[in-house]
C-alpha cells in the first residue's frame, strides 16, 4: 500500500478488527473500546470499504469471520505489536495504569500453579491488566503463534529454540505418583513392579502415547494400566478422592495439588531423568517495557522468588 493511501487510514481501525476477531462481537468491542456499538458499526463499514471484503458475517447473532479476515489477522497482529513496541520504547511502563491482556501458552499443568499467583499479585499491583491463557497441545513450541502474536509467551519443555526467540530457564522438576489418602497402596514402596499393579487415570490426548514414565517402564519389562481416559487434568482430584485410581505428574504440580486436597504424594521407586522447563518469547519484545515486565513476574512466580514491586 503506498504512502499516499496510508495517510488517508484510521490506524484504530486494526485496533478494531482484532477485536472483532477476538469477540466477535460488536457489542463486546465497544464496551472493551468504551465506545458504542453504532459507532463500532460504521468502523466495520470503513474496514469492509477499505478491504473490498464483508470480512464478518452474521451467523446466530455470532460476527463469523471470512477467509479473508482469517488471511490477513496474523499480518494485523504483526502491525499492531510492532507499533505497541515502537510506541512503548522508551517509554516507563506503569502497571498500576495499564489495561494490556497478555497471552499465555502452556499445559494445564503448569496453568493451574501460575494463574492464581499471577492473578492475586496483579489484583495488587495490576488491577487491570489481564492474563489469558491458551492450553498447548503436545511438547513442541508453539512458534507460529508467537510469530504472528497469538500469544506473547509460551510456558514448557522446549528444547531447539531458533534465533528468532529468547527462552529463560524457570526450574527443574521429577515426576511423583498422587493418589487419596487411604489408598491401599499410600504406604506401599512403588518399585516398577508395585507402581504397575495401580490402575491409572490420565487426560485424552494422551490416549495411546507415551510419557517418560512409561518408556523407562518398557525398556525395564514393565506395562502400566489406564482405566480412565478424561478430557481434562482439572477432574483429576476429585476423581483421585473417590476411587483407588492414580496419576502421574510433575512433583511442583503434585506438591501444589496436595495442600487443597488430601491426596498422598509417593516417589516413585525408580529413577527418572528431570524435565526442564522454560519460557519462550519472541525476539521482537525484549527490550518492550511491558512485556519485561511480565516476563519478570512470571519468572519469579514459577522460580518461587519474591516479586520485587
């Protein structure tokens, strides 16, 4: 597009579509702008002049966005964090004013221990900044949503990071065996024999698959037993409190886990190597004060240090 036409684009407009996007809904958009929705209206008529497409379409009171608005949304996340960065550059960031949502990528496992921290310090320090969170599917980075802005930083086990991100080391950590208290096996010595005769629970997307306990099982002869496959780790508690099954998970989790239910947490009889864990961003937000400084209370929230304020 040439300069000439740019000057004559209402940059707000991108701010805009993303919302849209992100709602879809117009009357959503407008109280997130604080603006109305007729006036949310009239920019959605400038956006489908200006891109010669309906962009959203009205389905069960739902705006359902077209191919097209689906093609260019990575390129508008692109433009609106580089002109964030630009803008923010040099400039203080204070957290006490700012709205920003910041986007998470990590497994529920990891959710479960930062999203209450992380809440209970901004309620004090960041009343309206807000957090949202994606569940990552598998181990593997999520690269093509930190490119495009989906989401600002990923939470994980991630090993090969390109020289397009910056990853920072947050801990190591084991697995342990959960199950309730009363279990017959709570005072049991879990050698690979003991720990195959449990019955387990583990999450759907696991069905079939191997996790590292299971490998080093195979390779000393040993099988473990599924008997309930559930769509989320978020049942697993409950369903520990009420039946003889167990599961396996990472001890930071475990430890978590076991101070609001009362559950056992056994180690294992056998010895695993440790998971580390770390956090990716892309290269683009280093030096962005804003997201420094979310990237630092994460950091210190997942290490157990103190967050300075």
């Amino acid at each position: 597009m040439e300069l000439d036409t740019l000057r004559k684009v209402n940059l707000n407009l991108l701010t805009v579509f993303e919302l849209l996007m992100e709602t879809r809904s117009a009357t959503e958009t407008a109280a997130r702008l604080h603006t109305t929705q007729p006036g949310i209206s009239r920019k959605l008529a400038e956006l489908r002049r200006l891109l010669a497409d309906p962009l959203f379409v009205l389905v069960r009171r739902q705006l359902v966005p077209t191919p097209r608005a689906l093609e260019i949304r990575p390129i508008v996340r692109e433009a609106l964090a580089t002109i964030g960065g630009i803008l923010e550059d040099g400039d203080a960031f204070d957290p006490l004013k700012s709205a920003r949502t910041f986007r998470i990528a990590a497994r529920h496992t990891i959710e479960w221990m930062l999203a209450p921290g992380l809440r209970s310090y901004c309620d004090s320090h960041a009343p309206m900044v807000r957090f949202s969170f994606v569940n990552m599917q598998g181990v593997a980075l999520p690269e093509k949503q930190l490119e495009d802005h989906s989401i600002d930083i990923a939470l994980g086990r991630f090993e090969d990071v390109g020289g397009r991100f910056r990853t920072l080391a947050l801990f190591d950590d084991d697995r342990v065996c959960l199950l309730r208290r009363g279990h017959p096996a709570a005072r049991t010595k879990l050698t690979p024999a003991n720990f195959c005769k449990l019955r387990f629970v583990t999450t759907t997307d696991m069905f079939g698959k191997d996790n590292e306990v299971d490998t080093w099982l195979h390779k000393a002869g040993f099988q473990r037993q599924f008997d309930l496959y559930v769509s989320s780790m978020s049942h697993v508690p409950l369903i520990l409190l009420q039946t003889d099954l167990a599961v396996t998970m990472p001890r930071k989790l475990a430890m978590y886990i076991a101070q609001f239910h009362p559950l056992h947490v056994l180690e294992l009889g056998f010895k695993l190597a440790k998971s580390h864990y770390n956090m990716v961003w892309h290269a683009r937000w280093d030096d962005v004060p804003s997201h420094k400084w979310m990237r630092g209370a994460v950091e210190q929230l997942m290490t157990g240090s103190r967050i300075h304020t």
